[in-house]
C-alpha cells in the first residue's frame, strides 16, 4: 500500500456525540444507513461503524510524529547556537538557505526557542555614596488628585 493510501486508510472521520445520539436514534426508528447518511451528511460506512460501536464516543490515539525539513539540519543548528548563542533566527535562516533549507521561518524560530540557552542575568553593580553627595530625581511630577 502506498504512503497516500495509508494515510487515507488509517484516517477517520470526527463523529460529534450529539451526531451519534441522532445516528442510533434513526437507526431504532428503523431508517435505512442510507437514509441516515443521507440525513446527517456523513458516509455509509461512517454510519455503520458508529451503529456498530454504540454510544461509546470514539477514543482517538495520539499522533503520529511527523518529521521536518528542519530535521536534518538540528545537528547544525545546535552547532551554530553552542558556539554563537545571540545569532537570531533570521541569521540562521539565511544560512540554512544557503545548505538547501526550503521550510520556513516559524517552525525554526519555534525550535530554537527549545534549545536556545537561557540568558544569564546581568550583574548588578552597587556602590553606595555619602549624605550629600548624590542626589535623585523622579522624572515625572507627583499630582495629588482630589
């Protein structure tokens, strides 16, 4: 079976609970699976499953994980972020471009926000002055409202 074939084969349609409450229903009043696919808009086949399964609400798996075109280029990536940790996305954008990337932006900006080091917090330098030598200002006027 082909790649395309499979996909479609392994894919279901979504039944809300309130289509499948309606679908059994139809079916008890004794409406053909044709008439009810009619009715509802789905598929025959669609009707039959959920008249086969019941009022069970079908239970969907998790995905599949699916590869990127960015896939092959991660090594790089955290190479490049290792050796340069404040190169932006749009830099590194460019230079995938040029090593035969053809994804786009988004997806990189979202992956390098996954393995990009966390930025270490500044230091703060005090210094403490004398009475008198230094002095403060606020830079904006204080309004008594009324």
């Amino acid at each position: 079976m082909s790649d395309d074939a499979s996909f479609y084969a392994e894919r279901r349609v979504v039944v809300r609970l309130g289509e499948i409450v309606m679908i059994l229903e139809l079916h008890r009043q004794g409406v053909t699976v044709s008439g009810i696919a009619r009715q509802v808009g789905l598929d025959r086949k669609t009707v039959r499953r959920c008249i086969a399964d019941g009022l069970e609400p079908p239970v969907y798996g998790p995905r599949k994980a699916r590869t990127t075109q960015l896939h092959r280029f991660e090594p790089y990536l955290r190479e490049r972020l290792a050796a340069f940790p404040q190169l932006t996305g749009r830099r590194l954008l460019r230079e995938l471009r040029d090593l035969g990337y053809a994804g786009g932006y988004t997806i990189l900006t979202d992956f390098l926000r996954g393995i990009r080091p966390p930025e270490t917090a500044s230091f703060e330098l005090r210094f403490e002055t004398p009475p008198g030598r230094q002095a403060q200002v606020d830079s904006f006027p204080n309004r008594v409202h009324r």
